[in-house]
C-alpha cells in the first residue's frame, strides 16, 4: 500500500486533496495530510478510512522526520520557503517529493544526491 504524505493543507491545497481522497481506494492507496491546524480539513477527511489528518509543526524536526519515514511520497504544499526542509530529510531517507513551487538554488543543490539515490523530486 502506497502512503503519500501531504505537507501543507491551506486553501491552495484543497482541490489535490479532493482528488487524492477519491483516488486512494482505486488504488489502495493511504494518505497524512499534516498541517498546523489539522481541524480545518478534518471535513475533508472525515469518513475517507484511508486518510488522516495530523498536527505538525513542520519546524518540529522529531515529529517532521517521522512522518517522512512512514511515508512512499511526499508532497509539499507548504510556502516556498519551507521546502527545503522537507526536501533535505527527503533526500535523507531516499523519498520521492513533489512540490508546488518553483525550484529554489539551495533545492537545486540536492539534485545530484537525490538523483544518485534515483529519487524523484520535482
């Protein structure tokens, strides 16, 4: 069973969880959507058995990391800013990423480890 692991669930990020929600029994598929403020898309979830929503501080380095770990994909949808964040523990623990932003200097620095492993990040 494939885990994705969504970073970031504001009003930009509402029409991907609707989509991923619908997919996930197609495909047998398990989502985290995390955020701050888990409350706010419990509506979302509510009912779907395949995901949940979970409070992160994404600056929270411990609770970050094990979200990461349990995941197959990460996707960020969190401010530019942050994706290096997620990214760096991503190419750690050799997870594919997807984000929403453009691609910063310091995320163009990971490319050749991420690719050395044969992750995607995008």
């Amino acid at each position: 069973m494939k885990n994705i692991l969504l970073f970031g669930a504001g009003r930009s990020a509402t029409h991907l969880i609707k989509y991923l929600l619908a997919q996930l029994s197609v495909h047998g598929w398990k989502m985290t959507i995390a955020d701050q403020n888990p409350a706010a898309i419990a509506s979302l979830t509510d009912g779907v058995t395949a995901a949940q929503a979970v409070q992160c501080d994404i600056l929270n380095d411990e609770s970050r990391r094990n979200l990461i770990r349990e995941a197959d994909i990460v996707i960020s949808l969190l401010p530019p800013a942050l994706h290096i964040i997620v990214a760096q523990d991503c190419v750690a623990m050799s997870k594919d990423l997807a984000t929403a932003s453009y691609v910063s200097d310091e995320m163009k620095e990971l490319h050749d480890e991420a690719a050395s492993k044969g992750i995607v990040m995008m």
